[in-house]
C-alpha cells in the first residue's frame, strides 16, 4: 500500500457517495484513506480486487475492478458485481478516486463543481 500512496496526492478525496455501499461518505487525505480501507477491510478474513478494464479519459482514468473475499465472522466465500473507479489526477498524482456504479457514471465523475 506504500507504493498506491505515492501516487496520491497529500489531500486526494475517495468518494464512495455515489458507490452501492451505503452510508459512505468522502475520505479526504492519506489518513482519511487508510481509514476507509481498515474499515472496510475489517470484515474480510481475506480480500481480493482485479482491474477488468482500463479507460483513457483525458485527465482521468476508469478502471472496472471485481473485488470478492471470504468473511471474517461467516467463513462465506464472496463475489460483488463489478464496479468503476475514476481516478482524477493533476501533476503526476491522484487528486481524487470516485467510486461509482457504472462506466456512464465514472467517466462523468469529477470534483463537484
């Protein structure tokens, strides 16, 4: 995880406020970041997530990504659909990553004007 936060910038924002995962918010910062991911990952006894799809959009990047695991408290092995990622970036570093349901939505995503 060292090496993904090199490429963020100090104050990059995770959105998760248009994913299919309720009551998330915006992550703002490395720590803030790190925290979603704890978080997140704590349900899991093992976790996995592969990029599907690659999309060139300018100052952005759409990845599809499938991410699946095994619960922590349960033992069940899961898949969850696939979902999109639009990383924002500006001088060679991640401003911001929008977690969004399909590739119409990531590729509109952006900073809320």
């Amino acid at each position: 995880m060292a090496a993904v936060f090199e490429l963020y910038a100090d104050d990059v924002e995770w959105d998760m406020t248009r994913s299919a995962v309720p009551d998330m918010g915006v992550y703002t910062g490395h720590e803030g970041v790190r925290a979603f991911f704890r978080e997140f990952w704590e349900a899991f006894e093992d976790y996995w997530a592969h990029a599907e799809e690659f999309i060139d959009a300018g100052d952005r990047v759409v990845v599809r990504v499938r991410q699946g695991g095994r619960g922590k408290g349960s033992g069940v092995d899961i898949e969850m659909p696939s979902y999109w990622q639009a990383y924002t970036l500006r001088n060679g570093k991640v401003v911001r990553v929008d977690i969004v349901r399909s590739a119409e939505d990531a590729l509109g995503s952006g900073s809320p004007e």
